[in-house]
C-alpha cells in the first residue's frame, strides 16, 4: 500500500529529495576532501587544487601516520593509540551494556520500593558534564592507584555510560509484557534464568544500540583521555591531537588527513554494521510489539 | 488434580485506603471447574495472581491439597497459568515454549521429549512445533499456551481470561475445547472471566466477585435462577434480567399485584404467599426475558401464568429469538420471542408472564427477598 502513494513524484516530494540530497553533500564534502587529500602526495597538495583528485594514488600518508609520524617526541605513528583505544573502548563497551542490561531488568521486572527514584537519579548521570566530574574522579583513580592506566579509563567510561545503557535497556524491558515473566515464573524459572533465557534473547536490537552508542562515545572521547591518560596509554583521539599539533618542518596534510580517517574508521565500520539495529532499537520501546 | 481452599483472603496494596480483596473464602474440590465472574477491577485477577503466588496476600491463607502455600513461591506451588496474553516466549520455538518448564525442573531429555509429543497430539499443534510464536495466529498462540501447561501436569491450573483476545468463532470453538479437555483430564481449574456465557457454559461452580467481595458462590442453574442479589441477577443473562417495580396487594387471601402497559391496560398477576409480610408495600419483581413470551398452549392454565397486551416498542432478532422490548409499569423490559411469532414495533401484542421462576427484592435493597 505505502508504495503505491510515494511512487508518484509530486513537487513536495522533489523539493524533499533535494533538501535531503543538499545535507548529504554537506556533510560528505568534508570526507571526500579528507579522502583524496590522504592519498597525495606533499607535492600534489602543495600544487593541486583542495578538490582535485590526487594525480598519482599514493598510499605513503596512510603509511607514514600508521607507523612513523611523529606525535611530539615520538615518532611511532598512531598505531599505538589506536591499540590502546581498542583495549580501552572494548571492554568498557561490554562492561556498561553488560551492567545497563542487567540493571535495565531489575528497574523494569523486578521493582523495589524506591526503584523509580533510583532511576530518576541514574538519569542524572546523563545530563552531568564531563568535566564537572575531572577532579573528584582523578583523586579517586590515584587513590585506587589506576592514574594513567588504560584499566582507570575503563572505569571512567563505564561509570559514565551504565546512566545511558540502563535507561536503553530499562525502556526497552518496559515494553515486554509482564505476563512473560509471569509465566516463567509459574515455570520454575528463577531471576537468573529469566534474565539469561528469556530476556536476553529478545535484546538484540538494544544491545546492538548500546553497542554503537557506547562505542562511539567512548572511541571519539578527548577529555577523559587526555586527563586520565599518559604516554603509553593515551587513546587515539590524543594521539592525533598530538600528531596534528606536533611541527616539525612543512606541515604534512596529506599524513593529518589519514591519521584522522584512521581514528574515524572503526565507529564508522561499527555503525555500518549494527546500523539497521540503532533506528529500530531505539524506537522498539515506544510500541508494544 | 488437587484441591484448593481459600480462607478469608485479604488484599490491600501498598498505601491503598480501599482493599482489593475483602476476605474472600472458596473451596474449590478436586477436579471442579471454578469460574471467577465479575466486572473489572473487581479484584478477580488480584485473586488469580495470589492463587499463583505472583501476589501476596494481606491476610488470609492457601491451601493446595491441605498444604498451606500461602507464602511459597509460584514454581513451589505446583500450578500452571494460561495468560489472556498468551505470553509465549517469543524466541523460542513452540517445541522450545512447551518444554520450558520441564527443563528447569531437570526432566531427562526422553521423557521432555515424550511429554511434547503428547500434549502436542492433544491439542493438535503437532505441525506447528518448530514453528515460533510470531508465525502462529492467535488460536494457535492460545493452543500452545494451553500446551505448556498441561505439559507440567500440575495439581492445578489457572485460566486468566484466556479467550478474550480471540474473535467471535473462535472463541466459541475453544471454549468447547477447553470443556472437553477438562472432562477428558479431570483436572482442577481457576477460570477468570468477565464474560458470563462462558461462566454459565464452562463452569461446575461460578463465583460471582464485585469490589473485592463474593457476591455468590453456586452451580450455573443456582446463579442463574436463585442470584442472591439484584447485582448477580442483572450481571449473568443477557439480555439482563428485568426489574418491575409493583404494590403487593390482597385480594380476598391471595397476595397479587398490578401490571399496567404502556397503554394504559392493566393486568394482575398473582404472587407467592411467602411475599405476605410485604403486602402495601413496593417490592421489584425480577424476570428473564424467557419468561415473558407469546401465549404458549402448554403454558396456560398454570397458576404462575397471565397474559395481557403490551405495546412492543422496538424488536431485535437474534435468528433464534425475537428480543422485544415493552414497558410495563413505566420500566423497559426484555421480553423473548419465537421469530415465526409476527409482531410489529409500535402494536399491542398478546403476550404470556410466567412468574414460577420469578425472583423479588425489597425496593432499594440489594438482597433478593427468600421466597
């Protein structure tokens, strides 16, 4: 039915398309540009136009912001940062989905007296500012004795994302019927098996939105790297801050641009992955399946 | 199979000043089929729910063959629950949903085998048992539902309204499934309702609840012909019992009173002897529609039986019946015709008021007056 009505092309339908079309190449130019600026050489740049495509294909920036640039003193590439991001990203990704799940249930199935309030009050977490919370959450990583490790990261971001995972999961539980839980009561089930075998199974549109949520969060976050980390655990956001401001001689766009594309890479590759879960988790909560 | 008692059972949630549940005591033998009736809100689910234990109590105990489960947890009390939502686990296949409960309790994996296999052969689902819940229509969904609770074989089965969601045909053929299988296994069932055909058609015992309270507890034929008030009367029959307000009078030793139609004609009926203490008073006389019908040959002649001309006002054919509707003393009543019977909306008609089965209250009382 819906696409015998939007198959006719009526003005209002054009002029949708083109404003659509419109921010498509407004937001894409800036990653074209980054694109083919990755893949000249010094001298293409330096002669060529900012929208021309390189004249010989060369894959040395990509090279060279990997393994060799320098990021201040070192000259080591991002490649570092970027392993450091993964072992910092992963775990705190698994880790706040894993506890927003399991709060998620409790605040949806299993309610106490006080529960409502209890989760009006994890909400809080998701409007505070992240750096209101830099100093007191510093003196507790040193006295915890995890300054500067990539563990006292993972801390922080999962701290920081449970108030986001919890109100994903808790509005999605929200939704299942009660009488679920009801029956595998009656069924001998206790909260352990209803969780695992009943719950869980049903979760894969939201987990797949905390997957990518958190991810992104946590892979694109500066502040906390830049304060809670040092020298060999420094997530890949620093290290192309660093690559970026670190001059040495002519400025190598071309190495800048590639760098940035890899730092960007992975939260794309996630998106493009679990994307058709994230529209579908996120509105699954408001209609009753 | 088992019995169940429930001993003056109190309910009140959390700071409510109102109680849901207001001492209701049942005992339910052993293989009856106990239906719970009332309009909702009116606590029959809260009874439900504490029966499973997905509830506490306030007050009040339960007892499942003598032992007292009141403060067990559900899967302790032996009891299997079919939702008005299904309730299917909607990631497991229907073989999966069935054997659910059989796997926790650590059934070896032939005897779970084996036990799916029967249930699904008793109820006809044997097609669909790698089949999941989405890809099932709502009868099925409601066969499978059914299917895991005669699965566990548990002393006692719960039905919350579980033909409500299924549409007109359907919910007929189940109902007729269900009276079967309950006549086949001689199981225990708490059947939740607010649909009264099929309290009055599936039911050993009714229990008639309204605002936490038992109204009544008795067969189908004691509902529907002794209710032991005017709430219980009007709530099972449809159409609804009438109420026509009248005098009693004497006249010469026999107590009678006046019926007077909408044009004016007045007719009198007489009443039982037992109304005696009621004479110059308003007493409502309660009669079911079937007792107000086209002058039958078999009929006349009896004592309980008049006849007199009222104006039909509007007429309903059901197919088997014409619902008519008169007025007599200036109240609408129901009355139940034979379709081959012509009467025309607007005209007198001659009709029969058999009162053997009539029922009385005190006017302005709830309580029906014992004759």
């Amino acid at each position: 039915m819906a696409s015998q009505i939007e198959k006719k092309l009526t003005p209002s339908r054009i002029l949708i398309y083109a404003t659509l079309l419109l921010a498509c190449v407004a937001y894409l130019i800036p990653v074209f540009i980054m694109i083919i600026t990755s893949f000249k050489t010094t001298g293409d740049i330096r002669s060529g136009n900012l929208i021309s495509f390189p004249e010989v294909w060369s894959f040395e920036a990509w090279a060279k912001a990997w393994s060799t640039a320098c990021t201040g003193v070192q000259c080591n590439g991002v490649s570092g940062f970027f392993w450091n991001s993964i072992k910092m990203a992963v775990p705190a990704v698994l880790i706040s989905t894993a506890l927003g799940a399991i709060n998620g249930y409790v605040l949806s199935k299993w309610r106490f007296r006080g529960s409502d309030i209890f989760f009006s009050l994890l909400l809080f977490g998701c409007f505070l500012p992240f750096q209101v919370i830099l100093l007191p959450m510093a003196a507790t990583l040193g006295k915890m004795g995890l300054a500067n490790t990539t563990t006292g990261l993972v801390i922080v971001h999962v701290v920081y994302g449970v108030a986001f995972t919890t109100l994903f999961f808790r509005n999605f539980y929200v939704g299942v019927p009660d009488a679920l839980i009801k029956a595998a009561r009656l069924d001998g089930a206790g909260f352990v098996t209803i969780f695992v075998r009943i719950l869980l199974p049903m979760s894969v549109p939201i987990i797949m939105v905390c997957f990518i949520w958190q991810f992104t969060q946590i892979w694109n976050d500066f502040l906390f790297g830049v304060v809670f980390a040092s020298g060999d655990s420094q997530p890949i956001t620093v290290g192309l801050n660093n690559l970026v401001n670190t001059s040495t001689g002519v400025k190598e766009y071309n190495v800048d641009m590639a760098a940035a594309m890899i730092a960007a890479l992975p939260t794309l590759v996630v998106y493009v992955l679990a994307g058709k879960y994230f529209i579908r988790g996120l509105t699954s909560g408001a209609v009753k399946g | 199979m088992a019995q169940l008692q429930l001993k003056g059972i109190r309910k009140t949630y959390g700071n409510a000043v109102q109680e849901t549940l207001k001492g209701i005591d049942i005992n339910i033998e052993s293989g009856e089929f106990l239906i719970l009736v009332g309009p909702s809100g009116c606590g029959k689910s809260t009874l439900m729910n504490s029966i499973a234990g997905l509830e506490t109590v306030t007050e009040g105990s339960i007892l499942i063959d003598g032992r007292d489960v009141t403060n067990a947890e559900p899967k302790d009390r032996d009891i299997a629950m079919v939702f008005q939502s299904y309730a299917l686990y909607p990631t497991m296949t229907v073989r999966e949903n069935i054997a659910f409960g059989l796997k926790i309790r650590r059934m070896p994996k032939e005897e779970i085998d084996a036990e799916v296999e029967r249930v699904a052969k008793l109820l006809q689902i044997e097609p669909l048992l790698d089949r999941k819940p989405s890809q099932l229509s709502g009868g099925q969904q409601q066969r499978v539902a059914m299917g895991r609770a005669l699965a566990r074989r548990p002393k006692l089965y719960l039905f919350d309204e579980p033909l409500s969601n299924l549409d007109a045909k359907l919910r007929v053929e189940m109902r007729t499934e269900i009276k079967r299988l309950h006549q086949r296994l001689g199981t225990t069932i708490v059947y939740v309702t607010h649909d009264q055909i099929e309290a009055m058609t599936l039911a050993d015992r009714i229990a008639v609840i309204k605002d936490g309270e038992l109204l009544q507890l008795g067969s189908p034929k004691e509902i529907y012909e002794r209710p032991s008030c005017r709430y219980v009367a009007s709530f099972i029959g449809s159409p609804a019992m009438s109420f026509i307000p009248l005098t009693v009078e004497s006249d010469g030793g026999n107590l009678r009173a006046s019926l007077r139609s909408a044009d004016g004609e007045q007719i009198y009926v007489p009443l039982p002897e037992t109304l005696a203490a009621y004479e110059g008073k308003e007493i409502h006389l309660g009669i079911r529609p079937e007792h107000i019908t086209q002058p039958l040959a078999h009929k006349a002649g009896q004592e309980a039986t008049s006849s007199g001309k009222f104006r039909i006002e509007v007429t309903e054919p059901t197919g088997p019946d014409v619902m008519a509707l008169i007025k007599i003393n200036d109240t609408e009543v129901h009355c139940r015709l034979d379709p081959d019977h012509t009467v025309d909306p607007g005209e007198p008609a001659e009709l029969m008021i058999d009162l053997s089965r009539a029922v009385y209250f005190e006017a302005g009382k709830e309580a029906r007056i014992d004759i």
